[in-house]
C-alpha cells in the first residue's frame, strides 16, 4: 500500500519538477564550473543561502510528518490494547463470548477493534491514498496553507495505519530499526545532496523497481510466500536506498533551476517532504520486516 503512495507523490513530483524548468545536475555542475567567469561572489553566496534554506524547509516538514506520524501511531495503539481481559472487545467463537487476543499477552479493545479488525481498517489504510493524490495532482492549485494542512492530515492518517505494527514487533526492536533507518536516510541523502556525480539516470530504474515491488508484493498477497517477501524486502530497501539519495539531488536542482516565487517555492518544499517522508518510512516498514522481532 505504502509502494503505491509512493509511485503516486512520484509522478507529480517529477511533473512539478519539468513545469518548473527542472534540469540535471550535470547542467548544474557545468554551470558552476563556468560561474568564475559569468557570476559574482555575492551572487553564489545567495543561491548557497537560499538553497540550505529551501532544503532545511523540506527537511523540517519531513520531520514535523513522521514526528506527527510517530504519535499517532502510538497514541492509536495504546487507546487499542489492554491488558484487562475483561475489558477487551468480544467476538463470539464456538458459539460463546471470548475477548479479542493478539500477541504478547495483550487484547484488543473496542477502539482496537473497530480501527484494526472491521471494515473500518479498510477507510482507515485507503484515505491516505486518497490524500496523497489530492496533494500530488492538485498542489500546484492549492494554497501553501491547504496543501500544509493535507500533508499533517495525511501523516497523521498514516500513523493510524502503522498503528498495529506496535502489536506485531515488539518495541525494543522498533526503536532499534527506527534509528537504523534515521542513519542510513540521514547518510543517503547527505550523499546526495554533496555528490558530483549525476543521479538522473538513476531514476527511470528506480521507477521500474519500484513498480516491480508493487507488482510482486499484489502477487504475494495470494501466494503468501515468505521467500518472496524476503526478496521483496531486500530489493525494497536496495530502491528506496537509490530513491532518498536521488530525490535529495533531484530537490537540489528544483531549487536551482526553478525561477520559483515564494508560493511556489512552498508548494515544492511540501512535494519534496512527502516524497522523503514516504522513502523513509518505506525504508523502515521494510527494514522491520527483515530485522524486527515479533511479538510471541
């Protein structure tokens, strides 16, 4: 599910890009070598100025989202589970009334089970599918207020999704892949942001494999083959790797040849935020499957 937002904030994202007069950063590397003769000092000071503050904006929203994220995730499981059997929600089995039990001893309650055992799941995982194409196809229409509001409520809308993953690893080992993740993105897109080699290339085989873990991941969801998964998991983590490092330089050179205005500039700092904030939490939701520990 979290694949197909991802392909979705994609596409507009890399529409927004070509509106705004996106070029390589092969273009750019040619323009600084020729900026001695064609541009001042104080020229170059400013576009550095501007360019740490357009990325640290973007950087900002991505934290702000997976800070907002984070709490509703936990805030929707610690009002979902108790300890109290007596309390939990009840299904009937064999014809008696028993309470509703998950992993580690735990029960769901009646909140737990209607966000995580009705039909109600179902609105709950599709709405940011919903928002996320709203923000992406619509963002050039919105205000920078109405698209800010969209993204909170799309981060929050995903914390309730990632909610149960507190039920089915335990939290010693969430806490311990969630740091993993934050290093590894924080040294991919560095590496991004500061290399000289051009990444453009890079991004038509990350869209291929990205839509190939789509596609393997639906054919999974009848075979339920756990080697797949395993290779799922390790091509996953492999692309969204190559994507944080490629949209980094991709924001880099938004900014650099967009001739945008305040507004505008808003609005990409926002496309750019969703487009880490979904390669992060893919790199965690992946790296969890692959080195967290399951409730018993």
């Amino acid at each position: 599910m979290i694949y197909i937002l991802q392909a979705a904030a994609r596409s507009a994202a890399e529409k927004v890009f070509d509106n705004y007069g996106g070029s390589t950063m092969s273009d750019y590397n040619r323009n600084v070598t020729t900026a001695q003769y064609g541009q001042t000092a104080q020229t170059t000071v400013a576009v550095d100025q501007g360019l740490r503050a357009y990325m640290l904006r973007v950087y900002n929203y991505m934290v702000l989202g997976l800070a907002i994220t984070g709490l509703a995730a936990l805030g929707i499981y610690m009002l979902s589970v108790t300890g109290d059997a007596s309390a939990a929600a009840k299904v009937i089995r064999n014809g008696a009334e028993v309470p509703l039990r998950i992993a580690g001893g735990m029960y769901l309650t009646t909140i737990g089970y209607y966000v995580f055992a009705s039909w109600l799941k179902w609105v709950i995982m599709l709405s940011p599918l919903a928002l996320v194409f709203a923000i992406s196809f619509g963002l050039e229409r919105m205000r920078p207020a109405t698209s800010q509001l969209l993204f909170w409520l799309f981060a929050a809308l995903m914390g309730l999704s990632l909610g149960s993953i507190f039920m089915v690893y335990t939290h010693t080992s969430i806490v311990r892949v969630f740091f993993i993740t934050a290093a590894s993105f924080g040294a991919l897109s560095l590496w991004g942001y500061t290399t000289q080699r051009d990444l453009s290339g890079m991004g038509s085989f990350l869209l291929m494999g990205l839509f190939g873990i789509i596609l393997a991941s639906l054919v999974n969801m009848f075979m339920a083959s756990s080697m797949l998964q395993f290779i799922i998991s390790v091509v996953g983590v492999l692309v969204f790797a190559g994507l944080t490092a490629y949209d980094t330089q991709r924001l880099k050179s938004e900014y650099l040849y967009g001739a945008m205005d305040s507004e505008t500039m808003e609005r990409s700092a926002i496309s750019g935020a969703l487009s880490l904030y979904l390669n992060f939490i893919n790199l965690f939701t992946l790296l969890m499957q692959l080195l967290g520990t399951k409730e018993e």
